[in-house]
C-alpha cells in the first residue's frame, strides 16, 4: 500500500524493564511463543517475519533473547535469570501508535510482573511534538507516571546530541 501525501510518521517506542519471578527455562520458547501471540493479538500488530529466540550463550546474561518483526518495525525481549535476580526487559517500538497500558497487562499475564519501570517515547517527526513518560508500576497496576515534554525543561534543548558508546560493565572482582 502506497503512503498518502502528506502522512506523517510518529514512533513510539516503549521499553519494560522490571523483576519477575524465577522462570522454567525448559518451556522458555513456548511461553515466549505464547507471550508474543498475545501481544501482538491485543495491540492488532501482524507478523512481517518468523519469531526469532536465542538461548544465552554468555553465561553473564544468563536466560534468552527474542525478537518479532512486524509490519511496524519489531517487539523485542530478554529474561535474565541470574539467581537470585530474575528480571525481564521487553521493548515494542512501532511507527503505527499502540497502548502501552496493554504492553503491561499482557507482560503481566505472562511473566508476573513484581516491581517495574517503563518508558514511552513519541518520537515525532516534528521535534518539537516529542515526548516522553517514565512510568513506575507494580504487577499489572500503574503508581506513577511523570510526562517529558518541552515544556518539562527549562532550558532550550541542545539542536543535536552526540550519542555515547553502550559498554558492558562487570563488577565482578
């Protein structure tokens, strides 16, 4: 389908992160399966390719990884499942606009989400439209939401940023 004149692109980006309970490893692909039909199915998103799933190799990041294309861009995870410190960190980031809300409850329904932290980024194509929310939630409830606007700075936004190399930092003695 070709794209009207005059349309206009608007991302959102949300990105979960929070502790769940310890997970049984030998169903991960099912329930990542299972996790991904639903999402997709609640926020009316279609496939554009195969579910991809990696089990960790570096023991560092022990767990798995995956991630779902779709006709918008892609949905993502990982589950880390050091001991003692099982966490879960899920991305969805679409150029069509989708409920975060619902993220939330379909990551709930299937990780039992305990304490956790998002963010939602509406990246405009008009800068001066974009946004974003830091949200704090617990289990499937919402606690608190602080809105990032330009209105949320007192000072003038730089007109570029330089980005900063990611780094895996080991605490490890």
């Amino acid at each position: 389908m070709p794209v009207e004149p005059g349309t206009i692109l608007s991302h959102r980006i949300f990105v979960l992160d929070g502790p769940i309970p310890l997970l049984d490893e030998s169903h991960s692909q099912e329930l990542t399966i299972a996790y991904t039909d639903d999402l997709l199915r609640g926020l009316k998103m279609e496939r554009l390719g195969p579910l991809e799933f990696y089990p960790a190799i570096d023991l560092r990041a022990p767990g798995w990884s995956w991630i779902q294309p779709i006709s918008t861009s892609h949905t993502s995870g990982h589950y880390w499942s050091a001991p003692g410190h099982p966490n879960i960190h899920i991305d969805v980031y679409s150029c069509m606009p989708f409920s975060w809300e619902e993220v939330v409850r379909v990551v709930h329904e299937h990780f039992r989400l305990l304490d956790w932290t998002g963010t939602l980024v509406m990246r405009e194509q008009d800068l001066r439209e974009r946004a974003a929310m830091h949200i704090i939630g617990k289990g499937k409830d919402i606690l608190r939401r602080v809105e990032l606007n330009e209105a949320s700075f007192s000072l003038p936004r730089p007109p570029h940023r330089v980005a900063r190399p990611c780094t895996l930092v080991s605490t490890a003695a």
